[in-house]
C-alpha cells in the first residue's frame, strides 16, 4: 500500500519505520545478523544484503519477509550473542573462488611470489604484490584475523564466469574471472593502491 510494490521503496520504507519506532528488527544486531546469515562481512546494511542477493524483485520481497519472520522468532529466544552464533552456523561450504580467495588473501600477508602468480591474473607491476610482506608474528595475527572474516562471492556475468570479491578485510570488491578451467584474482585495484600507497 505504501510502496507500490517497488523493492528499493520497500526496503526505504521498513527501513524508516525500523529507526523511528521501537521493533523487533531495530538496532545493529538485526544488520549483522542478515549480513552473517548470507556470508557477507557484518558491517554491510541489511538492505544492500538483501538487493544484492535477490535474483529479481520476486525473490528480494520473498527474502525480506522470511529473514524478518526469522529474525523476530528467534528473538523471543536468544541473546544477540546467540543470534550470531546461530546465523554463522547455517552458512554453507565456501565457494571455490572464495576458497582461492582466502589462499591469495594469505600469500599476500607473507609475500609468497609463487602461489601469487598462480592465483593472479598477468599484471606487468603485479611484482610490488610480494614486496614488503609483513614480519612473521604480525602476518600470523592478520592471518587469523582474515580466517574469522565473512567473505561474499557476487556474480558480475550471466554465465558466472566473472565475480566480485567482497571482504571486511578490502576497501572494494576483487574481481575473479573464470578461464581455462581455474579462477584467477584480476589484481589491478590491489596493485593500483599499493602503488599510490607507496608514492605518499
């Protein structure tokens, strides 16, 4: 009645009445509890989770009232601890790309010139990738940082050959291209700002 339907004026609108009045799905923990529910980092809002995730309008309404009703049941009965425990329990295996992801997310920590060029796309500065890895004891601490993080795989092509990375750990999302039966890292953006970081 008050939106027409439209997806993006209906995520406004229950957005809007979730700040202004006193519900169920007020507060922060409601956004990480979407966000962890489908394997996105927990400092992303609901409603991105939501458009992101949805295949057409259909399926983005049908995904905002089952995570609502869930949420809300789940409420009466758990801690918001609990409620994070609980969504990070349905997630599924990771993808292969995530997988490989999470390999090159390590290589990059400690400098391993091998296994990045195996992992990346040809990139004719990619060398400034494996300069200046982290000491040893501080490369193990961002290693078991990035183990804990959520990371998200985002089709960016109808045949799924081309995806988008997002991860708590990067500013922006990795794009990863499927060719010769392998995922590789187009590392462009990674090398862009580790060059502008070095000029500074």
């Amino acid at each position: 009645m008050f939106t027409g339907g439209s997806v993006k004026e209906t995520l406004a609108f229950i957005n809007g009445y979730r700040s202004g009045n006193s519900t169920p799905i007020s507060g922060r923990i409601f956004d990480r509890y979407v966000c962890i529910r489908n394997s996105f980092p927990d400092n992303y809002v609901w409603n991105y989770v939501i458009k992101t995730c949805s295949k057409d309008k259909k399926d983005a309404l049908r995904m905002v009232e089952e995570i609502i009703t869930e949420f809300v049941q789940l409420k009466e009965r758990m801690s918001d601890n609990e409620l994070i425990q609980y969504a990070s329990k349905q997630l599924g295996e990771e993808s292969e790309a995530e997988k490989i992801f999470r390999q090159f997310d390590k290589a990059l920590l400690i400098g391993d010139e091998s296994l990045i060029k195996q992992l990346i796309e040809e990139h004719a500065n990619a060398g400034i990738l494996w300069e200046g890895a982290y000491p040893e004891d501080i490369a193990i601490q961002l290693n078991e940082i990035s183990d804990a993080q959520s990371i998200r795989s985002i089709p960016i092509s109808k045949n799924g050959n081309r995806l988008e990375i997002i991860s708590q750990g990067w500013p922006f999302p990795i794009e990863m291209n499927y060719a010769n039966g392998e995922w590789r890292i187009n590392a462009e953006k990674i090398i862009k700002l580790r060059m502008s970081t070095n000029r500074s």
